[in-house]
C-alpha cells in the first residue's frame, strides 16, 4: 500500500569543473598598432570590429589605436575613413555624434615607409609620446593587416625602434599576423625561425579567422560538453566526414593579384578546412587552455597522411572556374579577373580524399572540397554514420522478376557553419502507417530560430588577442604540421604539366571528376 511518500531519484552527481566567467574582463588599457591602416581588412573587418567591442563594453575606457600606413593622411583624414567603414560594415549599431566623437577621438594615423631607412624609429616616438600624453601604461598590440613579404621585415623594425622586446614581460607586446602564414612548408619554417629571434613564442599570435567563428568554437561544445556525442566520433561508427567550404564569391576587389600566387589549396585548405577537420576529429583535450587544445588538434594533423605523388594524382582534384552564371548574373572566368595571369594555372577549387592513421579514426575517409564562384555559398561538416549491422528495416520491392533491396538511411550529424547556422541530425525513424516502413526525420538547431546574434569572427579574436588569450589562434607546430600535410600536392602540381583549365564553369559544383572521389559507398557530396 501507498503510504503517500514521493520516492524522489537521488540527484546524479556532476563533477564539478572549474567554473567559468560569466563575463569576460576587458584588457588593460593598451596601444593598438595596425600595419595596412588603408587596407581592405582594416576597412572591412579590423574598424567594424573594434567599434563593435566598443559599443558593446568589451574595451577599456583607455586605449589607443595608431594606423599605419604608406599613404599621406591626417589624423582627421583618417578618422573620416574609420567613420565611413563602420558605417558600411557594422550598421546594426547606430551611434549618436556625441559616441562618434568619443570612438572616433582613440584613433590616430602614422605615415611610415618600412623600406625607408628611418624604419619604424618615428613610430617609436609617436607611441610613446601619445601614451605618455594619455597615460597608456605601454601594453600594445601590432597588428600586421599586410601583404605576407611585409611580415618579417615589419617584425625586425619593431624590434629595431624597441618597440617589442622579447625579454621583457610587461607591459606587454604582441603581434598579431594575418594569414597566409608561409607560402609553402620551408618559408613557414624560416619565417618561424626568424620571428623567434625577436619574439618569444606567447607574444605572436597567428590569425585563422574561422577558428573566432561562433559555430566553430560550438564544434568544441557540442562534441565536448555533451555525452551523447563524442562517444559518437570515431570509426567503429563513422562512415565518412565531409567538409565543405564553397563560396559563390571570385576575384572582388584587389584580390586577383595575391590569389594568383596562392590558389585554393594554400588561401583556404591548409589553413581553415584543416582546422576544422582538427576540430571535428580531435580527441577530447586535458583542459580548455590555449596549450591543450593545440596538443589536441596537432595529434591530429600529425596523423593525417599525407599523400604520395601518385596519390595526388587519385586524391586530389583541382579545378579554375570559367565563365558562368552566379545567382541569375553572368560573371568572367577567372582568367579574366583583374590581377589575374591570363594563362594562370592557379587553381580556384581543390577536393581531396584523406585518411587519419590513429586509433580512433584509421580506415575513415575524410573529404575535403572548397572553392571559388561555386553553386552556393555554405561551410558545412557532414559525419555519416554506419548503417546498423543487421538490416533488420531493409525494404525489397519487386516489380516483376526485378526486386530493389534498399538498406535504409543513414544517420548524419550536420554542422552548418555558415549560413543558416546551426546542428542538424537526421536519423530514420517509423512512417506513421501500417507498415514498418523506415523514414529519415531531423532534429535541427537552428541560431537564427532562436533570435540569437552571432558575434563577428573578428571581434572575439582581437578581443582574444588584446585579453591574451591564444585558445583560438593555431600554434606554430599546428602550421607546420599543415604545411606538411599539404607539401605532396603542391610538389606534384609543380612537377606535372600544366593543367587543362578552366575546367568547370562559375555557378557549379566544381569539375566533374570532383563527384568520383565520393562515389561508390560514400554516395556522392553531401552538400550541394
Ligand atoms: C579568407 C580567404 O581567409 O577566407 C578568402 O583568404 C576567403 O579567399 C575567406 O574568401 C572566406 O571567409 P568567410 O569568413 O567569408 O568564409
């Protein structure tokens, strides 16, 4: 008999982790440097940034930012161009003329020539009267919004006017380098080398924007921060993983002339479709620190196996793009962009199949693809797993004497990147009805369902970079294991004959022979 007591299930114990901060501190107060004062990034992505961590409260009451650049330009000129690039780029949040004055009256602009024989001694002096004169304690930050050959001789000026130091820890200096990082696995090494006789290894961060994406940190929450999936990730249950970045996008603006020397392979593969791999694959890391996580996705670009050079030639595709339709609009091959060599054999599209040789994912075929002018802009992650070991739903329909066995669906966990951000999971389940028919349904999270804004990639790396946190920036070991994972190909490439471009038009999905290297049980591209 009931004696009316409720019999509550006793709490199941969670251990306790270190608790996080609820809202991230701001920096100290600091200097911010920008080499490519009048650059396309400073426009587009540096001054929206800070204006958004300023309207937001992320910065402290004192900073200074200085611009450099070649061109002549006022203080005033300059805060006309910062004014004129906020108000392009970051409309969502419009500011009274009494904010506009505040923001605008942190910015300053240096004319410097770094090939001059003055280097950056002027800068040294202008740095140090502005702190002096707002009693800025000193910390700065240099960041190199430049062409690549601009990196090294831009590091040894700092160091010459005594800008950086690597000896002394505070008040602190750093430098922040766009990428590419290297142009191939021997220029990476020897800019390394070079930068670490000026700076000490925590003082350089190394900039991978995708990695400051909200949904990509989310790769890390949602295999990490839940049971349910992680034990799901590795090759008893994997069939493939896919990862696609395709841009509808070409040759905008000036940017024919450094992608004709960089290619698809080295712009986007080696550096964010590899970091996300690393994501999406690595084992669980020891702690959240800059330090473990890198240990983490090293393990894994160390075991990517890199390809033979007969395996290039099965493993990779490359492609340009000609002449096509994008969105209902004609667009020009890429041989006619401007910058653009008009017999260039840059390709503008790479596909790859790989493999990891560990434990956890040995034998699981990873397929890699991104591209320029392609059918749709979208960055998705597809893990598809195994069918069931017993087929105990599969279907025969017979028609006649002919009878079509078909084995179900498989489940897929999907991780959209970018646009329409979000995690789907599609899984068979019961077609309502009579019958024990089996049909694929989804469980999708969606961010703009949920009203949520997504911070800007930009603005949590220099608020990471200004705080001095590196969790989100890739180590140096990281790069070179890259780089080693992609020298095969461009070795190849360089040793064969030039290839038969443009092979597939603007508006496609990439060359045709792109499809054959997920055919057969991995059932073509996912995303399309
Ligand atoms: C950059 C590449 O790193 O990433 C560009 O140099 C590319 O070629 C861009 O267009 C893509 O970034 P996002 O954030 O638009 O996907």
């Amino acid at each position: 008999m009931s004696t009316g007591t409720i019999i509550r299930p006793t709490p199941v114990p969670v251990t306790p982790a270190e608790p996080t901060l609820r809202r991230v501190a701001p920096p100290e107060p600091f200097t911010l440097v920008i080499f490519g004062a009048t650059g396309d990034l400073t426009a587009r992505k540096l001054l929206p940034a800070l204006y958004g961590l300023w309207r937001r409260q992320f910065l402290p009451e004192d900073f200074a930012v200085i611009a450099v650049g070649r061109r002549e330009k006022t203080d005033e000129g300059f805060r006309v161009d910062v004014r004129n690039a906020v108000s392009a780029f970051r409309d969502d949040l419009p500011a009274t003329a009494e904010a506009w004055k505040s923001f605008l009256a942190h910015f300053s602009y240096h004319e410097a020539d770094l090939a001059g024989t003055d280097g950056l001694r002027s800068l040294a002096g202008r740095v140090q009267a502005l702190e002096r004169a707002t009693r800025l304690p000193g910390n700065r930050v240099f960041y190199l919004a430049v062409a690549p050959h601009f990196f090294a001789p831009t590091i040894a000026a700092l160091d010459e006017a005594g800008l950086v130091r690597r000896n002394v820890e505070r008040p602190w200096a750093r430098v922040v380098i766009e990428k590419p990082f290297g142009h191939d696995l021997a220029s990476a090494r020897e800019l390394d080398r070079y930068i670490e006789t000026f700076l000490r290894p925590d003082q350089v961060y190394r900039i991978d924007h995708y990695l400051g994406k909200e949904t990509v940190q989310n790769l890390l929450a949602v295999r990490f921060g839940n049971s349910v999936f992680e034990p799901l990730f590795r090759r008893e249950l994997v069939e493939f993983i896919q990862i696609t970045v395709s841009e509808t996008a070409g040759m905008e603006g000036r940017r024919g002339a450094y992608y004709d020397r960089a290619g698809a392979l080295r712009d986007m593969l080696q550096n964010h479709l590899l970091q996300l791999l690393a994501l999406v694959t690595m084992d669980p890391p020891a702690t959240l620190t800059a330090g473990d996580i890198s240990d983490a996705k090293l393990k894994v670009l160390r075991t990517l196996v890199p390809p033979t050079g007969a395996e290039v030639e099965r493993q990779v595709v490359r492609g340009q793009y000609g002449p096509g339709v994008i969105d209902g609009r004609a667009v020009r091959g890429y041989r006619e962009e401007e910058g653009v060599s008009p017999n260039s054999s840059t390709e503008t599209f790479v596909a790859l199949r790989a493999e990891i040789a560990s434990w956890r994912w040995a034998g699981v075929p990873l397929l890699l693809r991104t591209g320029k002018r392609l059918a749709r802009r979208a960055t998705e992650i597809e893990v598809q797993f195994k069918l069931p070991p017993l087929q105990l739903f599969q279907t025969v329909e017979c028609e006649g004497d002919l009878c079509i066995e078909s084995p179900g669906q498989p489940a897929t966990l999907q991780f959209r990147i970018q646009p329409n951000e979000g995690i789907s999971l599609s899984f068979s389940a019961k077609r309502p009805g009579m019958l024990m028919d089996l049909e694929p349904v989804c469980f999708d999270f969606n961010y703009q369902r949920l009203g949520r804004e997504l911070p800007e990639a930009y603005e949590r790396l220099l608020l990471d970079a200004l705080r001095g946190d590196a969790t989100l920036f890739p180590r140096s070991d990281e790069l070179e294991a890259s780089w080693k994972f992609v020298a095969p190909i461009l070795e190849a490439w360089a040793a064969g004959p030039p290839p038969k471009f443009p092979n597939y038009a603007a508006g496609s999905w990439g060359p045709p022979e792109a499809q054959r290297l997920a055919e057969g049980r991995l059932g073509g591209w996912k995303c399309r």
